[in-house]
C-alpha cells in the first residue's frame, strides 16, 4: 500500500499543492515552519479522520482561503486496485459568500465541519478510517512514554480503529458513556436522579469495556514479539523492551467474557461511593496505562532522553508490523523530525530499518543524517 497522489487547497500554508509520490523512501526537508510537518498531518488526516498535529479541524483550514474550506485529496495504491479519498473541512463560523464575486456554494447543515468521501461516494468518517493505514511518528509522540497516560492509550486506539471498525464504534461508545456517566454521578450527588440509573449504564459499560481491553492485549501480545528486537536493533544490542498494560481494575487473562464482566461490575459497585464524591468514573479502560520496560527498568522514570524516543521508535515500528501482519498491507510510514535526537549509531539503525518499508515519508532540516 501507498499513497501515489497527494492533492491540497488551503491546507495550513498551501493554498495548492499537487504531489506525486511512488514507493521507497521520501525525504522533506528544509528550514523550521516550511510546512514539512503539514503534508505528513494531510496524509495521516485521510488514513485517520483526525489530526495527530492539531486540536481541532479549523486550525488546518488557511487563513487565507477565501470561503475557509479546505480539501484534502489522495490516491492510494493498494494491490491492483485504485482508492481515492476525500476529505473536505470548513470553518462554519466563518464561512461567507463575497458579495462582489456571486456564486453557489454548497453550505453543509451547520453541525456539519467534515465531509468525506470514498472513491467519489460520500460516506461517513468512521468509513473513511483505515482505507490508507499509516504509522506516524512526530516530536510528540515521545510523550508515549514520558507523557500521560492518554498519550499512551492513543497509541494502541489509533491502529486498532484503522484495523477494525467494530473497535472504532466500541471506543466512541463507550466514551460518550463515560460522559453521561460522569454527568449522571454528579446529578445523584446532588439528589437530582435515582442512583438506579447507574446500573442501565453500567451494564453497557462493562460490554463495551470488556472488548476494548482485549483488543488492546491482544494487540499488545504481539506488539511484544516485535518490539524486543526492534529495541535490540536499534541499540546495537544492548536494550530489550517489553510493553505491559496497567489495567486501572483487576482483570485476569483467564477469565471468561462473562466473569470479566461481572468482575467489573463487581468492582464498580465497591467503587461508587468514591465516585459520587468525586463525580467521575474512576474504573475502565479510559483510565488504563502503558508501562514500557527497557531491560526491566521503567523508562518513565529512568529512561534518559535518547532511550525514551528509541522505544518510542521501536513501538511505533511494531506497530507497522503488527498491521501489515492483520491485513496483509503495509501501512505508509510518517516519520517527522525523528533523526533530531538520536546518536549516530542509533540513527544508522533506524535508517536501516526503515529502508525496509514500502513507503516512508520522513521530514527533516538537514540532510547530513543521511548517507548520499
């Protein structure tokens, strides 16, 4: 799999942009604040439905673009076949029509900011996630290991949305209950519903959190076999890395669906006094946690600099791995600025690994990281 074509109107600072790319290796470089970073957020947006880059949609749309739309265009190879990919973000706030200019636009209902479409028919984007599958590694995700939790259960929710819908609409269920849950705790806190309710959402929660857990170990399982050698690798031998999940309740492997679940419920109930106090859902896969271990030493509090970005690196390669082992495709690789913190040595072996991929889009500013 690779992207052939990347097409942009008003993306941040490109007000057009055309790009035909094939497969091997691509190089972007030049000075900060050039827009290297923008063309691996446009590919990564088309493969994800979000950025990995921004807050919100609007912050990609140009400040120059006269109707503040933006569009972004790809063709993806993906074995013999041929799929474009559409996605189309306006600003409604700000959207308007020049008076002296008349034309037509077609104005999208106002609760509307994203369009997407899938070999030129409109779909949503929950279809849109996972037709081009892609690794990203930016400046950012060292905070995979040195930032918060959420950062870390990203890092399993971003590919396993790209490999499976059914998880996709499982994670956004379970956290617009979260929501409604937390909103509800707070509601009889202060006498104004029936506690009764809590059991309805509960009994949802726990399906819905029993599925998330497992394919997150389940993909973690693998995730292992691969990254012990891609740490080794790219130490020159001297580290090994295993990634363990820190359910926020007590769960065990062996247990069946149904026990898994009634445990849960079980340990929600012995929570929910704490929970009324506070007014927030304190157990579930929300509040789960990565610990990364480089031969067995936690590197969230001893790892330094160098070593925390090379198991960002190894994990985000196992990553690739891992979906080209579900698929049977290999996603596009991104890597931005990736070479600015490593040693020589380790960036010699990371450029070796790399050279193995498909397709790999790496930004950078300079070029003496690089062999001719």
């Amino acid at each position: 799999m690779y992207l052939s074509h990347l097409s942009l109107n008003e993306f941040r600072n490109y007000r057009h942009l055309e790009l035909s790319l094939g497969k091997g290796l691509f190089i972007f470089y030049g000075e900060n604040a050039q827009g290297k970073t923008n063309l691996l957020e446009a590919v990564s947006m088309l493969a994800t439905g979000s950025s990995f880059h921004a807050s919100s949609d609007r912050e990609v749309v140009s400040w120059y673009a006269p109707d503040h739309i933006t569009r972004i265009l790809g063709n993806v190879k993906r074995g013999e076949d041929d799929v474009q990919l559409e996605m189309v973000i306006f600003d409604p706030t700000t959207l308007k029509v020049e008076d002296q200019a008349p034309r037509t636009i077609e104005l999208p209902a106002s609760t509307q900011r994203k369009r997407v479409k899938v070999n030129t028919i409109p779909k949503k984007v929950i279809d849109l996630i996972g037709q081009m599958k892609v690794v990203v590694f930016a400046p950012t995700d060292l905070h995979l290991v040195e930032g918060s939790p959420d950062e870390r259960r990203r890092f399993l929710d971003r590919a396993l949305c790209q490999l499976q819908p059914r998880y996709c609409q499982a994670l956004l269920q379970y956290r617009k209950i979260i929501t409604q849950r937390s909103a509800l705790l707070k509601r009889i806190r202060d006498n104004q519903e029936d506690p009764g309710m809590l059991d309805y959402l509960d009994d949802r929660l726990t399906t819905l959190a029993n599925l998330i857990i497992f394919e997150r170990r389940r993909m973690l399982d693998s995730l292992n076999e691969q990254t012990y050698v891609l740490q080794e690798t790219l130490s020159g031998g001297r580290e090994h890395l295993q990634i363990v999940y820190r359910p926020s309740f007590k769960v065990d492997p062996s247990w069946s669906t149904a026990e898994a679940q009634q445990h849960y419920r079980t340990q929600l109930r012995e929570v929910r006094r704490k929970e009324l106090l506070q007014g927030v859902c304190l157990l579930g896969p929300h509040r789960d946690d990565l610990e990364f271990l480089v031969n067995d030493v936690n590197m969230l509090t001893y790892g330094s600099r160098g070593q925390q970005r090379t198991v960002a690196l190894s994990a985000k390669l196992a990553e690739l791995a891992y979906m080209r082992a579900c698929t049977g495709d290999e996603p596009v690789l991104l890597l931005d600025d990736v070479f600015s913190e490593l040693d020589a040595q380790r960036r010699g072996h990371l450029l070796s690994e790399v050279l193995q991929h498909e397709q790999v889009l790496l930004t950078a500013t300079d070029l003496t990281s690089f062999p001719a």
